[in-house]
C-alpha cells in the first residue's frame, strides 16, 4: 500500500492533481468564511448591478447584484457534495449488485446485465431527463439519489467481473472444501483486487459528475435556485453574454480547474496501481 | 467472409433489438412507478376540459389493466408511435420526424471534426512519448476534456459569434434570408451555422479521443512485431503507420462505438446554447411542461440510435482485424 | 581470414530507477564468415541486449557507450546515419526473435509481412516479391506455400511462425544471421525441427550465425564457437567441443553440470548457489565469485581481464594465472 503511494507522489501530475482536489475543497468548505458576502443576498439593485470584475467585487456581480465569487465558492460547496455524495451512492449500490450478480450467476446475473447493458444504450443525459421528467422537484437529495442511482453500471461491472474471475480460480474451490464462508473469501481475495480499480473509477467519476451536474443545472433540471450551482450561474450568464461575460466565466473555470484536479488525481492512481502505461 | 461472418453479426443485431426492448420496458415501468399520470399536469392547469381528459385516459387505454397497457404500448412502438403530445399538439413522432435530423446532423458533424482531429494528435503524440509537444498536447487535451461542453460552446460564442461575428450564433440556418438564397448560398448558410456547434462537439471528443488513441499507439508501440519491422529495415514511416498505426486504430474502432452516447448527450447541451432544433432541446423543454410520452421516445429513439451505431463500429471491427473473424 | 563481424568494447546502459543498469560491460569478439557463434547464459546476463545493440534495435532508453565499436565488413555499425543503417538491417544482417506470435504483425498477412522486406531492399515488382516469398516459404519448409502466404499469423501454429520469421530473415540473402532464443517458446518436438532447419540453413546459404540461448544443449548441435556471458561480460570463449570437453570457467563447468547427460551416469543435478545479481548492482571484482566455490580473496576485490588461455579459446578468471587452486 505504501508503494503504492510513493508511486503516486512521484508522478508530477497527480501532484499536481492533488494540489489543486486538496484547494478546492478547501475553498468549498471555507467558503462561508472566505466570501466577503453572501451568496443569495441582493447587494444593491440600484447600483452594484453587473459590475465587471473589480476589487471589491473580484468577479464582479449579476443581474441581482449578487458577489460572485460568493456564488462561485458556495457553488464549489454544492457541485462538490452532489458529486462526492453521488459518487459514494453509487459505488455502494454498483459493488453491492456487483457482488450479487457475480456471485449467484444464472438467471439473476442475467437479467441484471441485460439492464446494465439497457441503461447504457441511452445517452447519460437522456437517462437523467427520463428519471427527472418523471420524478420533478426532487430536491438536493433526490438529485444525489438519481444521479448515483444512474452511475452505478461500471463499479458493478468491475466487481462482478472480479467476483466471476474468483469463482473460477481453484484455490478459492479449495478454500470452500476447507469450510471457510463467502464473507472471509470475499474480504480476503475479493476487496484487494477490486479496491484499486474501483477508487480510480470513483475519483474520475466525480470529475464526470461535476460535469454532468453541471450541464444538468444548466438546462434548469439540475439544482434549483436559489441554491447555487456553477451550472445555474452558466445558464444566468448567457443571457447577458456579452454584456457581462463575467458572469458565465468564472464559474465555468471553476468546473474546469475540478475536473483537472480529479482526473489527474484518478489517473495518478491508476498509472501507481498499473505503472505499464505511462 | 462468408456466412459465418453473417450469422454473428445477425446475432449481434438480434441482442441490440433486445436491449432496445428492455429500454422500453424499463420506460413502461419507470412512467407507471413514477408519482401521478400524464395527465396531472393538464388536469390542474385547467386549460383541459375533464371529458377531454378522460377521453384521453380510455384512447391510452389507462383505466385497462396493466399487462394489456404494456402489449398496447410495445404494439404502438413497433409501429412507430410514440404517443401524443400535449404540449406540440401532435403526434410525437412527427415531432421527432423534424427533429431529429437535426441532432444527426449535429452529431454526424461532430463526429467528423472529432474523429480525424483525435485520431492525429493521439498518434502524434504516441509516437514521440515524452516529448515537448506530446506534453503540452497532454495537457491541452486535458483541459479540454475537463471543460463543460456547454461552457466551451458558450466561451467559443461569445469569441468567434458576438465578438468577432465570424459566425452565426443561434439557429440552423438564418431565420430572414434563407428562403431567397439560392441552392449554393442555402447549403453555405446552413454550414456557417454548423460550425461552432459542430466545433464544440467535435473539440471534446477529439480530447477525448486523443487520449485514447495515445495509449494505443504507446501500447502497440511496444510490442514486439514493432521491433521487427525495424529489424527488416523498413523505413520508419512504413514502421509507425503499417506495423504500429494499423494496430492502435483497432482500440479506436471501438471508441466509435463509444462516441454514440457520449456525442448524443453532449448535443443536448450544445443545442440548448445554440438555439438547435433538434430532439435535445425538445425533450428538455418537454420535462419543463411534463409532456412525458416526448421524454420517454427521446430516450427509445436515442437508445436505438445507440445500439445502431455500437453494430457500425462491430461490422468496422470485424472487417479491420483479422483475428475477429471467424476462420 | 578477416572477420565479417568485429565487437569491441561494446558497453550498453540503460537509466532506470535504481540507477544505471549495465547491461552490457565490455564486450567484445569476431564472427567469421559461415561461423555459428552461439552466446550463452542465464537470464541477465545481456546476451539479448548485446544482440539488439550490434543493429541498434534498443528503446531511446539505452545509451550505447561512444568508444564501442560493431564493424561489420569494414563499416562500424554504430556510426551509421539511420538511412545507412536501414539498409543493413534485413538485408545483410538479419534477426529473428524468441515470440514469433508477438514478434509478427497480426493484421498484415504473413505474405506480405515476406513481401515488404524483399521490396524494402530490392527494387523489384510484386509479382516477382509474391513469387520469391512462395520459393522463401519453401525453403523454410512450409508446404502449401502458395496457399499459406495469404495465412495470418494468428491462424499458423508457433513452429510454422517462427519459420515465417526465418523466412522473412532469409528474404535477402543475409551474411549474418542473429537468431535470439528462437526455440524458447517453442514445444519440445518443435525446437528439435527449427534447430534441424537452421542447420540445414546454414550449410545451404554459408551465412553466418549469432545464436542466443540459455541451453547449452541448444547450441551444442549447431555452433562453431561458444561465449559463455555473465554479469554483463563475456567470462568463456571457445569452439564448441573443448567448451564441453574442458570447460574453463568455473560457471561454465556449473552449467554444464547442470544440464543432464546421457553420455555420463546419473548424478544429481547441481543448481549453482546463489542468485544472478541485479544489472544495476554488479558484485565487485569477479562478478561470478560470490556464486564460485573456487573463489579466494582477489576473485573479491580485482575484476578479472579476458585472457587468451591458448590460441581458440580467452577466458575471465583468475584461475588462468593460478591454476593450482583448481584441484581441491
């Protein structure tokens, strides 16, 4: 385990990656300390309307008069807690029908994979427009909920892959002729295999969710106002594009700047744990 | 070739018809578990006459029991009906019918910008790993592959359409001249509009498929029959693009399949900022109005969309590599 | 009678983590025309590497020290521009490898895998190329050559690959054929029929051979001359039967008693103590004298030089200027 982390650190990358993780959630958890205001108070309609970026306002303000760099941090707050609570949804649920699947084979795993396989034909936002059509005004939570129940296909593949894989290898045959249970064969054989390329698949996979979070927001499905999102601040700024460009910039360099920072982080590890491909 | 090439290629289009009949199914289930009808909306906006309401409810035959509901809808499917749409007043497959085209068209152009453009950086840049330009080329498509498509579409209109009105910024096609232009003039119209929604599609996937085709080509570079073919002398042209290219493009071939998906969903977005008619923008503002039967035979249309094109790119595999074919 | 092939000094490191690996350390010998050469020893040892060196076939990773010099008919090899190069490589020094499954192109049919060498080198029509390469497959003894060359790889069995490769080496008449490990991923049965070929092949053709294996018993049917490598340098250098008659070298001795004979009565095999050391950490002085049951104190601190023992064979032991310490 250890090697495994020097191997990491010395990749300048995923330093780097790890850098830029370790500051935004660090912003995001600041941000109410760090924001000289907050994020849905309107400051002054009559005069602090679409400032451009200024020192007092160093990404200026919207259409209500909002700070933003009060909207960009609290936004960093909600983008990163839909994604990593997603994230962790959905690693659960896929490791766990992973697991099942895997496991009892036959008619179950079938079925299974066929939904798996289902799923995987529509288009990710397609899928989420069908979820979200039907379930309207979820809320925050319910929006973790979809997201994470939609995002589960390839952990459960990968752990079913490593559960089949198990079955077959003798020694595990030999292991249950000497009486020992599922649970100490799988924690014992299974978790260490399936550990690695489920945390490289969970760390990219919250990079996918901002992004996907995001666009989601921007099409007024994601997160509602007024909470702030980086996808609903896109959306606000194009309206008034080029009148106040700052508006749909800064956060969209925002999502840029996480999406860097976790897929360096995620392929960091995934060039420690497997050091062929460079 | 022969049968047996046939024969698996059959089977691989019978399980895209079943994973399209799950998806179907799924839908079914999905609208029947989900809170309130098709109908709540109308019913509480008022606007709706409660006769007309139930007339509906008996055409879709919702007061039948379930199972009859489910083989009326499979029925109504095969024979290409979607359903009505309350918001559009027509049937959804006429809907569909003009707007789906469109996000073809989108999408096709994407795939033309990104395929191409990834494919020569990918192998640019794999063959001269660790180089100053495979570096900076590394990171250029990593911030492109980081950025919300959206955002880049935005970024590239604000740029090139309102700043330096170098081209069109919304639409397909100029809503005032188009109809007096000639034929030439229609089809130059219709691409300037393309352009940047093309372009942003295309520069995500090129990313994307740069990074792919990277490690394919670093992958195949390694191996042995490479070191051969410098051992006959070739000349090193002949070694990267006959030996090590020939090679690296069958993981890529396989990308194709993967691109479906991802271009579908990324023209929703790319639609919504261009102003596009095409079936991505149709369905969001469909969820905005609650007008189901539209979401549910977006994500059919889209699914089969996908299967078809997962075939395309197993035909290609197959006639690219020799050790798929069956001897 | 002047040498086809002169390495000397050839010195070939490679960077890596835990420091510079030397793979190859001060190696140097003739090859005369129609000689079979064969290099031998453990996993390690370099033979591989001091074979992709002579035709600068290694990664941009390894260094090739500037006072080595490969001349091959008068030329140094090591100094050729890569167009200079290219013309050597297939078609007057030519190199088969230990995989023939991985080392062919898998999309490419094994035609035109013969093809490309011929029209690489000689100006000459495809007709004439497909032609060749059926009288090429032939040769190698692939029946129903005119059908097999539109064969893939994939489709051959590991023998009739490797004949393939012997095939594409032969294409245009090389001098010098370098053959690494060409038997090792081959069934027991086959090795004996690829052996018997490059016999065959080489009283045909004349042309030289470099063999590289890590079985004595391989090269004994075949070879003129044996250099027995370890730790990155040649420590025995002789022609074949005094090798096996009188070895020298105390590793040599090692590994012959290592490989069971049925010309001598039964005995228990002896493994040499010991590990093969790291390339990137070679032993002081001798490098084989932590493993030798022979070894005295110089063995540890001075490195020892290859000596002419006589005039067939050189070896690197002190035990040339000391040779009462052999009898026990």
């Amino acid at each position: 385990m250890t090697e495994l982390w020097h191997r990491f650190f010395a990749l300048h990358r995923a330093r780097v990656g790890l850098v830029l993780v370790a500051l935004l959630g660090g912003l995001a958890i600041l941000a109410p300390v760090l924001a000289s205001y907050d994020p849905s108070v309107q400051l002054d309609l009559a005069n602090r309307q679409l400032l451009p970026p200024s020192i007092a306002h160093p990404f200026g303000t919207d259409f209500f008069s909002r700070d933003m760099v009060a909207r960009v941090l609290h936004g960093a707050r909600i983008s990163l807690s839909v994604a990593l609570l997603s994230v962790a949804l959905s690693v659960t649920v896929g490791a766990a029908l992973g697991l099942i699947s895997g496991a009892l084979g036959g008619v179950l795993d079938t079925i299974l994979m066929r939904l798996v396989d289902a799923a995987l034909a529509v288009p990710r936002v397609f899928l989420l427009l069908l979820v979200l059509a039907l379930w309207h005004d979820v809320g925050l939570v319910g929006l973790i909920m979809v997201i994470g129940l939609t995002s589960w296909f390839d952990v459960a593949r990968i752990v079913r892959a490593e559960v089949m894989s198990l079955k077959a290898r003798e020694f595990i045959v030999a292991t249950r002729a000497l009486g020992f249970g599922m649970p100490r064969v799988a924690f014992r054989h299974l978790l260490p295999n399936v550990a690695a390329p489920i945390i490289v698949t969970a760390t990219l996979g919250i990079g996918q969710i901002v992004l996907l979070e995001a666009g989601l927001s921007y099409l007024g499905i994601g997160v509602q106002p007024p909470t702030p999102s980086w996808g609903t601040m896109i959306a606000d700024g194009q309206a008034l594009l080029t009148r106040a460009w700052w508006i749909a910039t800064f956060p969209g360099i925002a999502i840029v700047l996480t999406v860097i920072g976790f897929s360096l982080v995620g392929d960091g590890l995934r060039d420690a744990i497997d050091p062929q491909t460079r | 070739m022969g049968t047996s090439l046939t024969r698996l290629l059959a089977a691989r289009a019978a399980q895209g018809v079943v994973i399209v009949f799950v998806v179907a199914t799924l839908t079914f289930v999905l609208v029947q578990v989900a809170p309130g009808n098709p109908f709540t909306v109308a019913a509480e906006s008022g606007r709706v006459a409660p006769e007309v309401i139930e007339q509906q409810r008996r055409n879709f035959g919702l007061d039948r029991p379930i199972h009859e509901q489910y083989l009326r809808y499979l029925a109504n499917l095969i024979r290409g009906d979607f359903g009505y749409s309350f918001t559009q007043h027509r049937p959804v497959r006429e809907a569909f019918v003009e707007r789906v085209p469109n996000t073809l068209l989108l999408a096709a152009a994407g795939l033309v910008i990104m395929f191409p453009l990834g494919v020569l950086i990918g192998v640019f840049q794999g063959s001269r790993p660790g180089s100053r330009s495979d570096d900076t080329l590394s990171v250029a498509t990593l911030v492109v592959y980081s950025t919300p498509v959206f955002w880049l579409g935005l970024m590239l209109l604000l740029v090139f359409g309102q700043t330096l009105h170098w081209f069109p910024i919304a639409g397909p096609r100029d809503p005032v001249v188009y109809q007096q232009l000639t034929w030439l003039g229609r089809v130059v119209d219709r691409l300037r509009h393309l352009v940047l929604p093309a372009v942003t599609l295309g520069l995500v996937g090129a990313a994307v498929t740069a990074r792919y085709q990277r490690a394919a080509m670093l992958d195949v570079i390694r191996r042995e029959f490479v070191r051969t073919a410098r051992a006959k002398g070739l000349e090193e042209r002949a070694v990267i693009v006959r030996h090590a290219l020939r090679n690296a493009l069958l993981p890529t071939i396989t990308l194709f399949g993967l691109a479906f998906p991802l271009l579908l969903s990324g023209a929703v977005l790319v639609e919504s900022v261009f102003a596009w008619p095409g079936l991505g923008r149709l369905a969001v503002n469909a969820i905005h109005s609650r007008d189901y039967a539209v979401v549910t035979g977006a994500a059919i249309v889209t699914a089969t969309m996908v299967v078809l094109g997962n075939l395309l790119a197993d035909v290609l595999y197959r006639l690219v590599d020799p050790r798929t074919r069956p001897a | 009678m002047t040498a086809l092939l002169r390495v000397r000094r050839l010195r070939t490191t490679f960077a890596s983590d835990a420091g510079t690996v030397r793979a190859v350390d001060d190696v140097s010998f003739d090859l005369a025309p129609g000689e079979t050469l064969a290099i031998v020893g453990e996993s390690g040892c370099g033979k591989t590497v001091t074979a992709l060196s002579i035709l600068r076939l290694l990664d941009d990773s390894a260094h090739i020290a500037d006072e080595a010099t490969v001349e091959y008919d008068g030329v140094n090899l090591l100094a050729l521009s890569s167009r200079e190069l290219r013309r050597i490589r297939g078609a007057e020094i030519a190199m088969i490898f230990q995989e023939p499954t991985t080392s062919l192109n898998p999309v490419l049919s094994v035609g035109t895998q013969v093809t490309e060498t011929l029209r690489a080198h000689r100006s000459i029509g495809r007709r004439a190329a497909r032609q060749r390469a059926v009288e090429l497959l032939n040769l190698v003894g692939i029946v129903d050559a005119e059908h097999r060359i539109r064969a893939y790889p994939h489709e051959l069995s590991g023998g009739l690959q490797q004949r393939v490769m012997i095939a594409i080496a032969l294409a245009c008449d090389p001098k010098i054929l370098i053959a690494d490990e060409p038997t090792t991923a081959l069934d027991v049965t086959v090795q004996a029929q690829i052996l018997e070929l490059l016999a065959e092949l080489k009283h045909r053709l004349g042309m030289a051979m470099i063999l590289i294996s890590h079985d004595l018993g391989v090269v004994a049917g075949l070879a003129d001359r044996i250099a027995v490598m370890y730790g990155g340098q040649i420590v025995e250098e002789a022609p074949t039967s005094l090798l096996f008659s009188q070895p020298s070298h105390p590793y040599t001795d090692a590994l012959l008693q290592a490989v069971p004979r049925l010309d001598r009565p039964a005995h228990r095999l002896t493994a040499i103590p010991g590990v093969v050391p790291r390339a990137s950490d070679w032993p002081a002085g001798c490098r084989f004298h932590p493993r030798c049951a022979l070894a005295w104190e110089r063995c540890g601190s001075e490195l020892p030089t290859l000596a002419e023992e006589s005039a067939a064979r050189r070896v690197r032991c002190w035990l040339l200027e000391e040779p009462q310490r052999r009898s026990p």
